[in-house]
C-alpha cells in the first residue's frame, strides 16, 4: 500500500508522517501492495482535520475526521475506514466487483459481521421543480437531503445540506452512456 500524504495548511512534520503511516498502514491486509491511499492533513486554526481517500476500481472509499488534536484524528479516521471495509465486504465478494484492488487474504477471511439491513421504506412522489424549491422542501422538513425532478431537465436530482451550511445537488451524469 502507497500512501501519500500531503498537508493544508500545515508541513507534514516526521511525527505527523509516522502516525499516519503507523494508523492507515494498519490497511494493509485490506488492499494489494500496488494500492494508492491519499491522505491530506487539513489545520485551519484549531481544526485539526484528516482526509483519506482510498481510489478502488471506480469507486471510492473515504473517511474524514475532524478534532483539535491531529493525533486524534489519525486515531478515529483510520477505525471509520475499518468500519467501512467490514460493512462493504459482502457486498464485494458478492459481486466480485472491484476485488482485485484487494488483498485476497482479506477477500477470503470469514467475517461475523450483519449484512446491512433496510428496517424503513418510504415511498413518496417525486414532484418536479427547481433545486432552490427543493432546498427549501428540505429544510422543512428538517432532512439532510431532498430527492426530486428538476422541472428542467426532467432528470431525477437530489439536494443535499453540507456541514458548512451551504447547499449542494447531485446530478446524474450522462458520459456513462
């Protein structure tokens, strides 16, 4: 596993590198030798933020963790990241999809984990308007995020909170085809 840690807003001091290569280096036996994970070390004040982006196969497995202590937040990001491989590997050996960035080892092992399990569904209609009117549908109803038709591509879009308090939309996109 390479891992390439960069810094924002802060140099990567040799203390700051050997943590984070001592924490995520802990992966290892999830991900082939070849396998890239970029790490960026964000400070703005007293943020203390890590970012881990880990490219597999046209997905992307992601963790970021925020504290006022950058040892801190290597320690929480590198567990979210364990958290993530335990609750996704069924779904990869199911599908075989993207396993070949995996340690086949770790592919293999047997796992006591619950497969994830859907306890709600809502059915609802998807009513077209504007992304403005949908952010404000979100907001009341209190949601973090809003699924509609964009009255003007008729395309079915969601709106989302961020933690910044701004808004963002997802769209679908069309190079796939």
């Amino acid at each position: 596993m390479n891992i390439i840690i960069r810094g924002k807003g802060t140099k990567v001091t040799e203390g700051l590198k050997s943590a984070v290569e001592e924490k995520i280096g802990k992966l290892d036996h999830y991900f082939t030798p070849d396998q890239i994970v970029n790490v960026t070390l964000h400070v703005e004040g007293d943020r203390q933020k890590i970012e881990v982006t880990i490219p597999v196969k046209g997905k992307i497995i992601r963790a970021e963790q925020e504290s006022e202590d950058m040892y801190v937040s290597i320690d929480l990001v590198e567990d979210i990241i364990e958290r993530q491989m335990r609750r996704y590997k069924t779904k990869i050996i199911d599908s075989k999809q993207s396993a070949g960035s995996f340690a086949k080892e770790y592919v293999e092992e047997e796992d006591d984990d619950e497969e994830i399990k859907i306890t709600r569904t809502k059915k609802f209609a998807i009513k077209p308007m504007d992304p403005e009117d949908a952010c404000v549908q979100m907001e009341l109803l209190n949601h973090s995020f809003y699924v509609f038709r964009n009255a003007d591509t008729d395309e079915v879009n969601v709106v989302y909170k961020k933690k910044d308090g701004t808004y963002g939309l997802i769209e679908p996109d069309e190079s796939d085809d």
